[in-house]
C-alpha cells in the first residue's frame, strides 16, 4: 500500500534528510516557515510565540517515552479536539499508527549516533485516493517553554506534537486545525471509510433491539481494527464545551478506545453464569473532566465485576480523561458516534473481503446542457440528471453496499486558511440491465444519502440483483469541484462512469445504419403460467430481445406468478423489427420454454402498457402454453429521451 506513497508538495525525506546530514545543519522548512503564516490565517489569536527545537526546551527528546499510549495526548490552545481524540483512537491501534509514523525507530533520537539527527521528520496520511507523504521541521511553538498545542503528559515525549504539525501543515496552518471533523482525521489516518450515526435521531435509547444491533456493528468495528469517535451534539454557541451534570461535556470529540461485554460475577459463579454487560470506554482529550454516572473509575458498580476481569479491562480510578459507560447509558447521553470502518480488500483474511471500486470526477459548469456536470440535488429536476453518473451491478439476490464519497478541498495556500466545504450527496437510481449510456430521464430511486457540508459522506444500503447508477451532486447547481467515489461490494460491481450520451457516429454507421429509436421494455410480472416442476412450481425467468441483443433477468425461485420488475434498454436500427419477450423456467439439466409475447411494430406508443397473453414460438395458440404478462413499453424518437 505505501509503496506508491505521493511526496507532498514534491519534498523528498530522505533526499532533504542526506543533503543536511552532508551539510551538518538541521532542516528548515521552507513550505512552513516558523513564524505567524504557520500558525494563523486569520487572527493571531496567540501572543509570544517562540519557535524551538525539542532540545531547546526539554531533556532527552523522544518520539515515544515508554510506548505510545491514548493517555499521552493532551489538546493545546486550538480547538482541535476532533483531530486529537482521533490521534488516541490512532494510539491504541500499532498497525495503524506504524503506518502514520513509518520507520519510527530510524526517525528516533539517537544518543549512540547524534551526527545522524538532521532535525527532519515526517508522516503519512491518506488524502483523496492516495497516500501522502509530509516532511516538517523539528521548531515547535512554545510560551515560556511550554508546547502551547497538542502534547503529551511527558515533557520530552513528542509524537503526537509532530504529528500534529504534520497534519496542520497539510491544512494550512494551525488555526485551520479550529474546529473541524473526527470522521476526516480518522480516514486520513487510515484510508477507512466513516459511517456517522446519529444516535439521538434513531431512537437507540428507547429501542433495545436496535441498541443490542448497532452495539454489535461497534464492537465488530473496534475488533477489526477500525476507529470509533462520538460526542454530545451542542444546539447553540453557549453550548460550546459545557459540562454536564454527568460529567460529561457539549460539542467536545471523545476517543473510544475500547468495546466489550463484560462479564458480571466473581469466580465460578461468573463463569457458568455467563452474564455480560455492553459496555464502551472513551477518553477526553483534555485529559480529565470523567464521566460520573454509574460505572464511573469509583463507582460501587464495579464490584459487581471480578478483579481479574478488572485488570483485563486496564481499569484505573484516576482522573486521567478515560472512563466507561453501559452501552445503554451511552446511547442516552451521546448523540453522535463515528464508526471509521478498515474496509479490507485482501483476499488472503480470513475476515469478509470487500471488492473495491474507486473513481474521481468532477463537477464541471457549462453552459450546453450536455456538456454541464453540476446539475444540483433531485430539487432540481431539469438538471439534476447532468451531474455526472456512474454505473454498477448488484451480481447477488442481494447484496450490502457501501458508497463513500469525497470531495476534495479547495484551500491551495496558507492564506486561504480553512477550506470551505460543499454541501454534497448522492442518489442511487435502478436501471435497465444493459444501461451503458447516459440517463435523460429520471428512473426509480432506491437510496440516497444525506446532504452536508462535510468532506464525505457515506452510505450503506442492501440492494436486490440488478444493475444501479450513482449521481453524486452538490445541493446548489452550477457549484464545482473534485470528488472520489469509492463503492464497496461483496462480488466485483463493474462499476464505471456512463460518459456517452449516445452510440458514437462511426465511418460504418451510414452502411450499417445508425439507431434512429430508443425503446424501453419494463417486464413487470407474468400471472398463471403453467406448471412445470414435479412438485406444482417453477424457476422462471425473463429474456428481452431486439436485434439480436438481449438482456435476460435474474431467475424468480419456485413461483407462478414472477415478479421481474426488469427493464431493457434497446437502440434501434430497424423500428419495424419486433420486440420478443419470453418467459423460461430454469432447471440444471435443460431449461424449458414456457410462452413469449411479440410486440410489433405497431405497438410502439410513446408509452403503452400491456397485459398480454403468453403464446408459442410460432405465434399461434398453444393449450400446453398459459398465462400472461404484464409489461410497459416505451419508445423515443430522440435518442437521449431515455
């Protein structure tokens, strides 16, 4: 994965590390410079900034001062809470974390070779699509010798300010690490996919069964490596960072560094009882200001809980920032929780694989109506389908899907400080089988996502066999930008832009001829077809042909009355050609026939529906075939009518 790591802004680590090891000077960065345009866009909302290296103000630095820990980040003097519980969520996950820092121990303070220190550093985040690779200098901003952003509860232990300088970087400057979003730090440490969840609008504290279900959706999350975050939602800016009587404080992010059931009891009584509890651990980034409702640190509560049980759960009673809850008291209290989901893509876990399907476009404003990719959200119904449109199949009776889409920022200096988002979201419309041209009328909408200002935004959706289009848009028309769509599956989707409005003109399209009908044939259902198995049922399916193209529908098991609801799509050369739909009843050997309808010429209405009677292949009336089938057609002159 980090082989093709991308240098950010074109600085080569080890290239700029050799050239100041040669020189015997320490690096300075020249893309962020220690002084104000590093720390503010805005407002210089901190005096008597001093820039220092970590010798300069502590003793025997290090990146990591016995192991890293979730308990060794403490949130600065910018509100950056997001970013710092998502850096002890990364704590508490070595693979991951690996991942961010790499090669830490060559990164590492030397005190067998300080010739090889060259006061460079650097890191890496998934942005966009790619990972990237950030080189900083060590100048760290200090008040009176003092880290005045994020730091650690050791003096000289210093990762977690680096890494932050890193990321701050990547933004802008400081400042435009102010308020932000988990969900975003949380995928740019793992190239995951967020799921937010508001748990207050979903009523999980009044249903049990919701509860026990998304309860097993975090714990299989947290198992899997993935990162979680959550908050209590602040409805006004008085509310900003208001403490609870519980404890607990408003519009302030939280780490949750673990997900278990507990197990109540002590001894054997325990063990054959086998009663457990859903249980959460979070963590205030502040590093104090707990939780202390039941099963607080000293709550009477955990002696109900062994105290092997304890000490396999790490439990403290200090006023370190971190405390569990009852999963059922965190759905009471919080109204936000982020799941950061590692979507695993490699076929030799032995957990579930995802197929992975990731593609960039664009919103693009222009004037022709076809040539335009910024259409707006469904609202705007006349151009709405001029966004851009990405095709895939559901190859499964049905299948969970997973759509994350992402815009890219549109900050390119220090000076435009925080980026602006889009409000973005996507629909997900159902399509005919063999769909590979541009919709130009609305179909079917089986799922869409919410629409928000947030880098990205994701859905999950189970969906039936059958071929689907994605329309990612912005909610206001004629807005642009960059964004990446990522589509998880269970089986390859086959997913791809639809970019051709039409069939292309060709040197053999005057000689062969070229479409001049676009018909539309929705096989609803079929009604008292024969029966065909030993035991009364059948396996029908249906097959659509025109041409010689076809498009067959997935089998219906053991009916006589189908519900196809399938559409083909057929450009038509020859108008005066039939259109033939036959019904078959699968089996494993041999399938059989069991009625078609020919819709001729003249049946080609702008729109028609028809209940028409099932016949033979030579069109006559055959006892041994019965029923019927219900069907729409529908047929326009100008080929992008559909």
């Amino acid at each position: 994965m980090f082989s093709s790591v991308k240098p950010f802004e074109n600085q080569h680590y080890y290239t700029l590390k050799k050239e100041c090891q040669k020189k015997k000077v320490l690096f300075e960065d020249p893309l962020f410079p220690a002084n104000n345009d590093s720390l503010f866009y805005k407002t210089q909302r901190v005096q008597g900034v001093q820039w220092k290296r970590p010798k300069e103000f502590c003793n025997d630095p290090h990146l990591f001062v016995d192991g890293i820990s979730s308990h060794d980040l403490h949130q600065g003097q910018v509100g950056n809470c997001w970013f710092v519980a998502a850096c002890s969520s990364l704590a508490s996950r070595e693979a991951l974390w690996q991942k961010v820092i790499p090669n830490w121990k060559e990164q590492e303070w030397s005190a067998e070779k300080p010739e090889n220190y060259a006061g460079i550093f650097h890191f890496h985040f998934w942005r966009f699509g790619e990972w990237v690779d950030v080189v900083i200098d060590d100048r760290l901003p200090t008040i009176n010798n003092q880290l005045i952003y994020c730091h650690s509860n050791e003096k000289n232990e210093l990762w977690c300010a680096l890494v932050e300088k890193a990321y701050a970087k990547l933004a802008g400057c400081y400042e435009a690490l102010d308020g932000g979003n988990t969900a975003d730090a949380l995928v740019d440490f793992t190239g995951g996919v967020s799921e937010p969840i508001e748990l207050s609008e979903g009523d999980y504290i009044n249903d049990a069964n919701k509860r026990n279900e998304l309860f097993e959706r975090v714990l299989k999350v947290h198992n899997r490596g993935g990162l979680i975050s959550c908050s209590i939602k602040a409805t006004s800016a008085a509310d900003m960072e208001a403490r609870l009587a519980c404890g607990l404080v408003k519009g302030h992010a939280y780490a949750v560094t673990d997900v278990r059931k507990v197990r109540l009891g002590h001894g054997l009584l325990a063990f054959f009882k086998s009663e457990k509890l859903d249980m959460i651990r979070m963590r205030n980034p502040w590093g104090e200001r707990e939780w202390n409702g039941p099963w607080s640190d000293s709550s009477e509560e955990w002696q109900k809980v062994s105290k092997s049980e304890r000490e396999k759960l790490g439990m403290t009673v200090q006023d370190d920032g971190e405390f569990w809850m009852t999963f059922e008291d965190f759905c009471k209290y919080y109204t936000d929780i982020i799941m950061c989901r590692l979507i695993n893509t490699s076929y030799l876990s032995i957990h579930k694989t995802w197929e992975e399907a990731v593609l960039r476009g664009s919103w693009i404003r222009h004037e022709d109506p076809l040539k335009n990719r910024s259409g707006g959200c469904l609202n705007n119904k006349t151009t709405f389908l001029q966004n851009p449109q990405f095709v895939f199949d559901v190859k499964k009776p049905e299948d969970e899907i997973l759509i994350c889409l992402q815009q890219k920022t549109k900050r390119t200096t220090r000076k435009d400080g925080k980026a602006e988002n889009l409000a973005i979201g996507f629909d997900v419309l159902r399509v005919e089988l063999n769909r590979k041209y541009r919709m130009h009328s609305i179909q079917p909408k089986v799922a869409s996502s919410i629409y928000i200002n947030s880098r990205s935004v994701f859905s999950r959706i189970e969906l039936k066999e059958g071929r689907y289009v994605i329309i990612p848009t912005t909610f206001e028309p004629g807005l642009t930008g960059d964004f990446l769509l990522r589509v998880f599956s269970d089986v390859p989707s086959n997913c791809c832009e639809l970019v051709l409005d039409e069939p292309r003109k060709t040197c053999w399209s005057g000689m062969c001829g070229y479409p001049q009908v676009v018909s539309q044939v929705h096989v609803v259902s079929a009604a008292g077809l024969q029966k065909q198995d030993s035991d009364g049922g059948a396996d029908p399916y249906v097959i659509i042909s025109c041409e010689g193209s076809k498009v067959q529908s997935p089998v219906i098991k053991d009916t006589l009355a189908p519900k196809f609801d399938v559409k083909g799509l057929f450009y038509r050369k020859k108008p005066g050609q039939p259109i033939i739909v036959q019904v078959w009843n699968h089996n494993i050997v041999k399938d059989e026939f069991m009625g078609q309808v020919v819709l001729s010429a003249e049946a080609n209405n702008q729109q028609s529906q028809h209940s028409l009677p099932l016949q033979d292949k030579s069109n006559k009336s055959n006892p041994q075939v019965s029923g019927s089938i219900q069907l729409v057609l529908f047929s326009c002159n100008t080929l992008t009518g559909v």
